[in-house]
C-alpha cells in the first residue's frame, strides 16, 4: 500500500449529531456516549480553530506536522460541514498514531491524502500540505 485516503462529506449526520450534543454528557454506552467520546478531539480542534485561526495536525508525527487553515469558516458554510472537513484530517492524525504506519510514514513509503465532497455543490475538496 502506498497511498491511505480518508474521506469525508458535507451535511453529515454524524457530525450534526456530534455538534448537537457537544454541551451534553451522554449515558455510557450508548452511540451518542461513543461519538462523543471518539469525536471530542473533533470538537477541540473546532474550538482552537475558531480561536487561533488555525489548527495544528499531526503534533507527534515532527516530519509531517501540520497546520490547517480551513478557509470554510469564511465561506459562511455549516458549522457541521467545518467539523466534518476537520474530522477528515482527524483521521489522517488517528491512522499516523498506529506504529507501523508511522514508520511507514516517516520513511516516505506511505502517502496520506484527505479528501472531503461538498455535497450540494458536487466538488471534491483535496486536502493537501504544501511542500
């Protein structure tokens, strides 16, 4: 394998879900207590993205760290099409953390790409750091 794509969509329901129980504790569990707990990194990078501007990815990973400016927040989009594009590179930082990926990773045999569909405007979006 040379290439690992992570996808991601606009108007997706698990993220609605995840922004409208963002202020709640929900029940062990439950799928609502599991979205919760597996998306608050989701949430965090929301928040610094909102504050800083910006997002840093990848913060273990030295040689592929990266930080995200996610124009969408200007463009007035869905707060949950912004958690969305962000849960893609979420995933990417998830997939870096496992050991054998990373080595994989780190010696430029393993190239990760984040792609994100704009579902009512029918574009794909390529997540992509700058050389």
């Amino acid at each position: 394998m040379q290439n690992l794509i992570v996808c991601g969509h606009g108007d997706c329901k698990a993220m609605s879900i995840l922004d409208s129980i963002k202020n709640e504790t929900p029940t062990p569990g439950t799928s609502a207590y599991w979205l919760k707990t597996n998306g608050q990194s989701v949430l965090d990078k929301m928040d610094e993205l909102k504050s800083k501007g910006s997002v840093e990815f990848l913060r273990g990973c030295n040689s592929h760290r990266f930080e995200a400016k996610l124009s969408a927040l200007a463009n007035n989009w869905p707060e949950t099409d912004v958690l969305s594009q962000i849960n893609v590179l979420q995933q990417l930082e998830n997939v870096a953390s496992h050991v054998n990926l990373r080595i994989l990773i780190e010696k430029g045999e393993l190239n990760m790409h984040g792609f994100w569909f704009h579902t009512h405007e029918g574009e794909m979006y390529y997540f992509h750091k700058p050389a």
